[in-house]
C-alpha cells in the first residue's frame, strides 16, 4: 500500500457519485467531495504531461494533475498558459485524451465541477 496514497482522489470521486444518490447527506458534504475531487484531478492526479514538445507531438513524462506539467520548467508554464490563453485551448483539449488515465482525470474534474455547482445550488434551495 506504498503507492496508494496518490489514488485517493479516485476513492473520493466514487464516494462523490454514491452521495448522490443517498438522500441523507447533505449538500455541505456534497460541496467538500466535490472541491476534494476537483482538485485532486487538477493538481495531484498521477497522468501523463500532455504538453507539446519541439518536434509537435505530445509529451509522455509523469505529471500531477491535468493543470501540471512534468518535471521540465517549460512544460509546467506552457500547460498553465494553455489552461488561460483562449487560442491555446484546443491544443490543451488533445492534451487531456492522450491517454486512459487523463481521460478520467478529465471526466472526474468536469463531475467533480458539476457536482460543487449543484451542490451551492441544492444548499441555497434548501
């Protein structure tokens, strides 16, 4: 169990998507999962760098998190810059398919971000 404190965010996101569906917890634990989760994927998330190198393929180094880049100064900055300058965003969109676990890592922040919104919304209706 050496490596399995860098999964938790997965452990996370399934308690996430079975609080949904239990009508006893309320939306302030809904909002902690889901910020829990969002920023697990966005910044500790074992993946791939996705990055675009010199030669216009994509970088295949461990990273943490999507918004991250690997270990080389450049790429952390471009993956940041890519994430803020609106051109850059379909570059950054490759970026985030290149592999299975990105894949996740994508459809778990893009739940984890659904999530936190319903769950302000669910906590001001109630």
């Amino acid at each position: 169990m050496k490596g399995f404190g860098k999964y938790w965010g997965y452990i996370a996101l399934i308690l996430l998507l079975t609080a949904w569906w239990t009508t006893k917890i309320g939306p302030g634990v809904l909002i902690v999962l889901s910020v829990a989760v969002t920023l697990y994927f966005l910044f500790q998330a074992p993946i791939w760098c996705g990055a675009i190198t010199r030669d216009e393929t994509l970088c295949r180094r461990n990273a943490s998190g999507l918004l991250l880049g690997c270990s080389y100064r450049q790429h952390k900055w471009q993956k940041l810059k890519m994430a803020v300058v609106p051109p850059m965003w379909r570059r950054l969109n490759q970026g985030l398919w290149t592999s299975p676990a990105t894949g996740l890592a994508t459809i778990g922040t893009i739940l984890g971000l659904v999530s936190g919104f319903a769950g302000l919304v669910k906590s001001m209706l109630e």
